[in-house]
C-alpha cells in the first residue's frame, strides 16, 4: 500500500536567519582579541534574588499547574501593567501567561483559527516569528506600515511592534488611536508586540491598552509582554498576552487543549518579577549606560542611527547593503546582525545589541576606534 505523500516539514517557511550568519561568524571569531557577538538579544546579567526566591518558593510542588495561571500571577500581570504603562480597566480575567512570547506569536493565529483565506498584516520591518506563526497556520501575510497601503482590505489580525524589534522605533498615542479605530470599524483583531515597553530612552511608548489609545475598551487588542528583557528571564521563557477578555478566553480553550502550560515554578518566579519594579529599573540602567558608551562609538565609526528611541539595539547604516556592513564589522571581530532578517525593507541595516556585559561593549567601543 503507497504511503500518502508527506509535506515536509518547514517546506513552506523561510530559512531560520541566524544560520545564514555562519561565515561572518568564523571570520569575526578568527580575530586575534576573540569574537565581540552583538547578534541575539539575549540578557547576560543575572536574574535577581527576589525572583530566583519565587522559583525556589515553587519547586516542590509535584501537581500539574493550571493553563490559566495562578489568580496571584494574574493579578501581578494586572497590577504591573498599570504601575508600569498606565494601563486601567484590565481585569485578571484578561490575562493569559505563556511560554515565553515567541511562542505565543508563533502560535498565535492558528489558536485564533486563522487559517488559508485569511490576511496577517505584519510592519514591514519585522520580527520574523510573525510571519513564521501566520505561515503555520496557512495565512496570507502582508507587510504594511500604513493603513494606507491596506486600502479597503479587512485582515484577520495586524501586528504592531512598539518600540520595534529591530529599529527601536516608537508608535505614539495618535498613531496607536487610528489604528485601534480602523481595526474596530472592520471587525480586525491588533496583536501589539510589547516586549520593549520597559526600555524606552527618548520619549513615550504608550500600550495599545493605554486608556488615551484604548478609551478603556480593550475589545479586539492583545498586548504580548514578555519578562525575558528587563527581568532577565529569557531561559524561564516567560510571558504573558493581556487584553480582550473573549479572546484571551478563546486562547486558554485552545492552549489547555494542547498542553501549553507555563511550570509552576515559573509562574511564582515571574509573580514576584512582576510584583518587584526596583530590578526592573536597575537592569533598565544597565542597558542605558551601555548604549551611552556604544551609540556614538558607532557613529564615529561612520554609521547613522536610525530610529533607536527605545529596545535592546541600535539599527544602523552608512547606506549600503547589509551584508557588506556585517563583514565590515566581522573584519573587526564584532558580529551584527544583518537588517534584511527582519524583510526587505531592513536590507541596508544592521541592528547591533545591546545585551553584553560593561566589558564586551567597552571591548566593542576600542574595536570601533
């Protein structure tokens, strides 16, 4: 009997980014001082004893834990979105956590039962899971940054990022406003990416569950936060989605169906993140100070920067192809990330971390000189 035929896995999805960086990789490793990698943005400094104490609190506990999440996690996720970002109205109800938010966007609109026929409008400079989670689920996706480029199109959901993976670039009141506005009169679901929210330099970055851009009505908004930035707790992969209560109601049938469940000791290790803001300003500093000393080390270098209001990274350019600009700083055995990653719109940018300890990025400056 034949076998049916078989898609292959990840046939349809684009390739994963970070194993096109292979060569500049060896070539920046080969310089005589070592390798300087400003690529992934992932914390190096430690997770604070006020939140390794919660996971400890935890780490007996032998039950399964609930999808849903512990009434104190909820309530800590309720209450921080409001002390933090001036978010109100919110109840604990509204609150989902997750494991970790990339998850929760590639996961996104299959749980949301989206499916062939239906649009993802994702910015046209991007984190790529976006479209990865809308290329699962068999979606059409769209790069638009404005409602003007959609014209009289209805998509199923559009994702904002603000402040943005990789630009840093923020999205004010008004803009957030029509936004919300333009999505309710067509009946679209806005996924706002806010992972970024707690490192803002240069201005505001408002929540799209802001009352200035919500008016208090969270219908069809989902705000992703994620605790690996500010927390450092990128290896708890921890996260959660707040916002329209059905919705979030809609993501728990489907996530206690499928097992996607957060540990325990995870839910008590991000309780008491979310309940304490002092390690969350001191890690903020930590990352203010290196960008101090990196940014103008980088335009002394000959680069502009772009946008870079807020986040973990500089998004930079001297106007060339991104690639030419990645093995420009490999020569100097400092590796970045090329901006085409995050679409075609990125191709003359690099977006370079600020997640290295005080000596790498020091070691980064002198290299730049």
């Amino acid at each position: 009997m034949a076998r049916p035929e078989r898609r292959p896995p990840g046939r349809t999805l684009p390739e994963f980014p970070w194993d096109t960086l292979a060569e500049p990789r060896t070539r920046a490793r080969a310089h005589p001082d070592g390798l300087v990698d400003l690529t992934v943005g992932t914390p190096v400094d430690p997770v604070a004893p006020v939140v390794r104490d919660g996971l400890a609190e935890a780490s007996a506990e032998p039950g399964y834990p609930t999808t849903v999440g512990t009434p104190a996690l909820r309530r800590a996720a309720v209450d921080a979105l409001g002390r933090r970002f001036g978010v109100t109205g919110l109840s604990v109800e509204a609150v989902l956590p997750a494991i970790g938010t990339k998850e929760l966007i590639a996961g996104l609109p299959t749980q949301l039962g989206l499916g062939p026929g239906h649009t993802v409008v994702i910015p046209e400079i991007a984190y790529p899971t976006y479209e990865v989670g809308a290329l699962l689920a068999g979606a059409t996706v769209v790069r638009a940054d404005s409602l003007m480029q959609l014209g009289p199109s209805s998509p199923a959901l559009l994702y904002l990022n603000s402040p943005s993976n990789p630009s840093g670039k923020i999205l004010g009141v008004d803009h957030l406003r029509k936004v919300v506005g333009w999505a309710r009169d067509r009946g679209v679901i806005v996924a706002a990416d806010e992972c970024y929210l707690g490192l803002v330099w240069e201005g505001e970055a408002p929540s799209i569950l802001d009352p200035r851009v919500s008016e208090g009505d969270h219908r069809g908004l989902l705000a992703l936060h994620s605790l690996s930035k500010t927390s450092n707790l990128a290896s708890y992969r921890a996260g959660f989605v707040a916002g329209d209560e059905s919705l979030i109601d809609d993501l728990l049938t489907v996530r206690k169906h499928a097992g996607l469940i957060v540990p325990t000791p995870v839910q008590t290790a991000m309780t008491a993140a979310l309940a304490d803001d002092a390690h969350e300003a001191e890690q903020r500093e930590r990352y203010r100070a290196r960008r101090d000393q990196l940014l103008p080390a980088v335009e002394e270098a000959g680069f502009r920067i772009d946008y870079s209001e807020a986040g973990l990274y500089l998004w930079a350019t001297r106007d060339e192809y991104c690639r030419d600009t990645v093995d420009w700083f490999a020569e100097r055995g400092v590796l970045v990330a090329p901006g085409e990653f995050y679409g075609p719109a990125g191709a003359r940018h690099v977006r370079i971390a600020l997640t290295a300890t005080d000596a790498t990025i020091a070691e980064a400056v002198r290299r730049l000189a």
